[in-house]
C-alpha cells in the first residue's frame, strides 16, 4: 500500500525540546514511516501508511502528554484558475509541562496559568499555616508541593513511556521527592512553584514569537499569476515550483522568492527587512515573498518553493 503525507496542526509545543517530544511518541505507532514536527509553526507533517484509525492513535499519543492535534486546514486558494491574456496582465534536549498551549486561547485562560496560579495559592496558605501551627509546617508544605508535582510527575510517567526517561519533569520530581525525604518540604514547594511560572513564561514568549511568524506568513499572497506558453493565469501560490515564471502587478505583494527577469521598478521590503525605504529593483536582483511591488509590472523567475521562502 503506498503511503501518504499528511499534515497536523499541534498546540501546546514551546520549543525545540517539545517537538522531539512528539516526534518520539509518534514514531511508535506502527503506522508511521516518518515524522517531522516544527515546534515554531506548530505543525507535524506525518508519512505513514493509510489507516482510519491513525488520528484516533495520534490524540491518544499526545493529549497525556499535554498536545492538541488536530489536521491542518487545506489551503484554499483564490479560487479556480483563470486564463489572461498576456497584454491585460501588464496594464502565511529538555523537555516542558505542557498544556492546551497558547493557540487554544489568551495565556491567562490555559490551564498550565490556572496550575501555577493553585500552586502559587497552595504556598502561601500553607505559609499562613506553618506560621499559625508550627507542628503542621512540614504536612502542609508537602500538600502543597502535590499541587503542582502531581501533572509535573504524570509526564515524567508518560516521556518515560514514550521513550524519553530523563526529561526535566522527571528530575524535577526526583528533585521534589528528595528535598521532602530529607525534611526540606518548603524548599520542594518553592521549587516546584518557581518550576511552573518558569513555564509559564516561556510559553507566552512563544506564543508571542508564532503570532508574529503567523503575521509574517499571512502577508504573502495566496495566488499567482504564472506565465506559461504566452498566457497567463491565476494560481495557488503555493503550487508554484522552482523555475516558473510568475507576473507581478503594480501595487501586487510578490508571492515567492525569485529572480526578477524583466522589468524595473521600486519594491517595498519593509514587511520582511523592516527597511523604510523602497529599493530600486532591476533584472537579475532578488526579490522576497511577502514584499509589495512598486510601479511597474515584473517578470519573477521563483527560486523557492513555497515552504522555503524567506
């Protein structure tokens, strides 16, 4: 049976280290040839062989490790393609607790904020107490301490099971566990606590950096105009390949890298470079996807696939 690509949408990923996590629960389904994940897209693209059962698996795989996976959309282009004539065209390792992660809402409404705010309440009340009933201190610590450790300590469990046996909740909760056997229960609060705020942070810093990328990919178009035999008609951008000859308009965004092969004309760069100034292009000079054509029309030789684009 040949095998397909597919391609998964993944929430929850903050890094590098969260998407070796996916990559290693998923290449354990039988199904599966090969896997790519790109923690910064937040996307898993997955080879395997056809099987309806295969995203019933794949939930099962990462929602106890804290991911969401649902199919990406498929792209939509500008609608059925259209002849031109030639003359009318010319005139988007360590390891982390993870939640539902930042896509599935504002930070502040995920549960990884809704942990760290219990733990960060469990602290201090069990402060409030130690003060009040000394003998209690060491009880009301570890209660504590469980708020937080107990999710930390599933997926221990879980990387452990997947394959990954020293990831940072494992040490944590080794950590954990030793400070309260020695007697050091408040300590093993405070890191635990310290631990998840850490997390949190660095999940909103990436969050913050995938909408920017998101920006930054919504800003190429999504058709061309591809050149071929004399006419010209609008296309997918992203079908577009290597060596084609694409028109860009007066005012048009340039929908893929490439070589400009006839024309001149000032082209805006300050979606990609932040460069105020246009920049006086002629044959032979690059230009970049997602940036805006000037006055006059180009003739773009594409140099990048779409997923290489700058």
């Amino acid at each position: 049976m040949t095998a397909v690509q597919t391609r998964y949408r993944v929430t929850g990923m903050d890094c590098g280290a969260c998407a070796a996590k996916v990559e290693a629960a998923v290449r354990r389904l039988p199904e599966v040839e090969s896997v790519s994940v790109s923690a910064t897209a937040g996307t898993m693209t997955v080879r395997h062989q056809p099987h309806p059962a295969l995203l019933p698996a794949l939930k099962a795989s990462l929602t106890g490790l804290g991911y969401d996976i649902t199919p990406a959309e498929p792209h939509r282009g500008g609608g059925p393609a259209r002849a031109h004539s030639h003359h009318d065209e010319t005139t988007g390792l360590h390891s982390h607790v993870h939640e539902r992660g930042l896509e599935a809402g504002p930070w502040w409404h995920t549960r990884k904020t809704w942990l760290t705010i219990a733990c960060g309440l469990a602290l201090a009340v069990a402060y409030g107490i130690g003060k009040l009933v000394p003998a209690a201190e060491q009880w009301v610590f570890i209660a504590a301490m469980a708020v937080g450790l107990i999710p930390i300590a599933r997926r221990a469990f879980l990387d452990a099971r997947n394959g990954i046996p020293f990831s940072i909740e494992m040490l944590m909760t080794i950590a954990a566990v030793g400070a309260v056997l020695i007697g050091a229960a408040e300590e093993a609060a405070v890191v635990v606590f310290l631990f998840l705020v850490g997390e949190l942070l660095e999940g909103v810093a990436a969050g913050r950096a995938r909408a920017s990328i998101n920006g930054l990919t919504a800003l190429v178009p999504k058709t061309a105009f591809l050149e071929e035999s004399s006419q010209t008609r609008e296309v997918p951008a992203d079908s577009l390949n290597v060596g084609a000859t694409i028109l860009v308009r007066p005012g048009d965004r340039i929908p893929a890298d490439g070589v400009i092969v006839e024309g001149e004309s000032e082209v805006n760069e300050a979606p990609v470079t932040g460069e105020s100034t246009p920049k006086r292009k002629r044959v032979e000079d690059n230009v970049f996807a997602g940036t805006v054509n000037g006055d006059a029309a180009l003739r773009v030789r594409v140099t990048a696939a779409a997923a290489d684009n700058t």
